[in-house]
C-alpha cells in the first residue's frame, strides 16, 4: 500500500479496493455513497471516502486516524492477490472471485457486527440499515452534526424492550439484548473470539 497526504485527504494508490462493492456487498450496514462519496461511521469515528480512480481511493482523515483505524477497517494492507492465487482451484471459485474482485473483508467492531448480523436475520438490505440508522440515533453518542456511534451493550441492555421498540426491528429486539446482556456481563467477551483457534 502506498499512501500520501493532500489537504485533508488521505491518497492510497496500487489499491484493488472498489469502494462501492465493499461497502455495498453486505458485510457492512452504516456507509451511504451520496455524490460519488462514501460517508459512514466505524469504532465512533466518521469517515467521508471516495474512489480516486480503478486503483486508487482518498479518505478524508487525519494521517493518525488513517494508520491506526482506517486502513485496518478497510484491509487495505491484504494479499488479495495471494488470496486469490490460493482459491483460484476450480471454476467455480474463479467466477466467485471474478464477481467478488474489489471487495475488501472489512475489520468491523465486533460488537457492531454482531448486532448488525442479528438484525440482518430475513431482512434486507435496505431495511437492515435503516433499523441500524434508527438503532445509533435512538441509542448511540451524537458524533457530529446528526451523525451517531454505533450504541454499547449496556445502552441497549438499558433500553429494554420497550426503548427498542421505536428501531422496528421486530422479533430482534429480544436477540439483541440477550447479546447485550451477555457482553455487558462479561458473558461474552468479543475480543477474546479471535484468540481462540478454530475448533
């Protein structure tokens, strides 16, 4: 990965992320692409995107948030090609990897993820984040000029089911706060998942 600095925005050239197909793919839920710019928020931070060219993309952040949070969040620093080397085995992972090339596996906050994906259950994209959006305004810390973190375990736990009801998110709502009560008692404890191996 090869970056520089201009202005407010952050360069990252000899890149294979395609901005859009990653953040619209499925895997995350809070970033809206308006004007051809990207603008969503992750780990509580906003972040405004856009994709410079096929193999170049700019991040509007500070050189500090860049390599501590955002290249991280974007797996910019990935051997996709590696990757692809290895599966490249059959037909059938070529044309996934034919149709999937440009996506990044973003590295999300695990407690974000894990309520985003229990609201994802029979839903649809459209829906899923706009439950999501409702989630943060209701719930989470104003960030910015009507932008909202993403809420902790104990807020929802909090919130019960009658605070969670104003999300619409239906039959969700219970698993949501069985997960925030199994994170918020230490139950549960996220970070500790990747440690663990495999089996």
């Amino acid at each position: 990965m090869k970056y520089s600095i201009n202005g407010n925005e952050i360069i990252i050239t000899e890149t294979d992320i395609d901005l859009k197909k990653t953040f619209d793919c499925g895997q995350c839920f809070r970033f809206e692409e308006r004007d051809g710019i990207f603008e969503g928020v992750a780990f509580g931070k906003l972040l405004r995107c856009r994709q410079v060219g096929k193999d170049s993309i700019a991040l509007e952040c500070g050189e500090e948030d860049f390599l501590s949070l955002w290249s991280d969040f974007l797996d910019l620093e990935g051997d996709y090609g590696q990757a692809k080397e290895f599966l490249s085995f059959d037909k059938t992972m070529l044309d996934a990897m034919a149709a999937g090339s440009g996506i990044h596996i973003m590295h999300q906050d695990p407690w974000e993820t894990l309520c985003s994906f229990i609201i994802s259950q029979n839903n649809n994209i459209p829906r899923i984040k706009k439950i999501i959006s409702a989630l943060c305004t209701f719930l989470g810390e104003e960030i910015g000029d009507g932008v909202y973190s993403f809420p902790t375990a104990e807020k929802i736990l909090a919130a019960g089911e009658e605070g969670l009801a104003p999300i619409k998110s239906g039959f969700r709502a219970k698993y949501l706060l069985d997960a925030a009560k199994k994170v918020a008692s230490g139950k549960l404890v996220l970070e500790a998942l990747k440690g663990l191996d495999r089996e």
